[in-house]
C-alpha cells in the first residue's frame, strides 16, 4: 500500500478531531438521560413532610391536609369523644391496635395519637380506598343509637371510630392508617416525619 501523496499526520489529526467530537456528541446526550433518573420536584415534593398548623382547630372538629397525594385529618377530639372510646372496645376488630403497620409505636394506644386531644389520620378506607366522612355526632339517626361518633364510608359502609378503628361486621379490614408525625410545637404538626 502506497501513502504517496497522503498526508499521514493530518489524517490522525481529523481521525482524532471526529472522534473527539463523537465523545461530545455522546456526552451531550447522555447527560439529560441520566438526569431523567433523578426524580422531579413535584416527585421530591409528594414525598415531603407537611406542616400543618392546628392553632385554629377548634374542639370537635377536624381538618384537611393533603401528604403524598392523600388526605390526613386532623381531629381535635373533645374530652367526652375521648370518655366515650372504651365503650367501643367490645364492637371493634382491633381495639388494641395490635395490626402491624396501622400505626406508629407511639400511637399503638388506646386513643391512637401522641396527645390524646389530637387524632392524625390517613383519610382512606381500607377497604377500597374511598374517603370516609367524619361524623361527629352521637346517636345519629342512620348510624343508630348506640354510634358515638367517628368515621362512615358511604361506598361500602365501613365505620370507625374516632380513634380511627374499625367496627365488626363491615368490609373494612383494618383500622385507619395513622401516618408518622411529630409535633414541632402546640401549634404545628409535621407529618410524614417522626422524631429521630
């Protein structure tokens, strides 16, 4: 073979050059793929811890936050809510909160919070997922006179208590799931993180 007329060194200097470049090239794409893996910030936001500020919750009623696409109520439970959840204990399936996952430890309690006055809770049935209604009212006429308040399912007719446990004799397996918080003072609480 002949390099009469060919001139070697800029032969490797342009194979050099389009190589080079081939590995820009390459690079360039490369980096928006890998980027792809980290998650986006409505991702990392899902995932985050809430504050929720309960100052203006007033005695008997119950607020609405949203943590992970879900809805998590806070109820500040009045002291006869409170007397009136051992009388339950007898129609629940799980009046010790003893399922695993329900809860965290420092609410496998008998009112299921850390203050007894403050009841957190994933707003989902489950049994199908569906978003029971908060019904405070004791003795309600379509819930019967021995009912003294707590949670109805309108979808299968599932009914908790204000604990968040669950009755006998309804399609809901276990109790409401109680999600991790913590309380950064009297005013706010953080759900979805737990003290380390």
């Amino acid at each position: 073979m002949s390099t009469d007329g060919v001139n070697v060194d800029r032969r490797r200097l342009l194979i050099g050059a389009t190589a080079a470049m081939g590995a820009v090239g390459v690079a360039a794409a490369a980096v928006p793929f890998v980027k792809s893996w980290n998650p986006s910030a409505k991702a990392k936001a899902a995932g985050a811890s809430v504050k929720a500020d309960i100052s203006q919750l007033e005695v008997g009623q119950r607020a609405v936050f949203e943590w992970r696409g879900k809805p998590v109520w806070v109820v500040r439970r009045t002291p006869q809510m409170l007397a009136d959840l051992p009388k339950n204990d007898a129609d629940l399936k799980d009046p010790t909160s003893s399922e695993e996952g329900q809860q965290p430890e420092y609410a496998r309690n008998a009112v299921r919070s850390i203050k007894p006055e403050f009841l957190i809770l994933t707003g989902i049935c489950t049994h199908l997922g569906c978003s029971p209604l908060f019904r405070p009212e004791v003795a309600a006429a379509d819930l019967g006179a021995d009912w003294k308040g707590g949670f109805f399912c309108p979808c299968h007719g599932s009914r908790f208590d204000l604990a968040g446990r669950v009755f006998n004799n309804v399609p809901a397996p276990t109790n409401l799931v109680v999600p991790p918080h913590m309380y950064e003072s009297d005013a706010i609480v953080i759900i979805g993180e737990e003290k380390a």
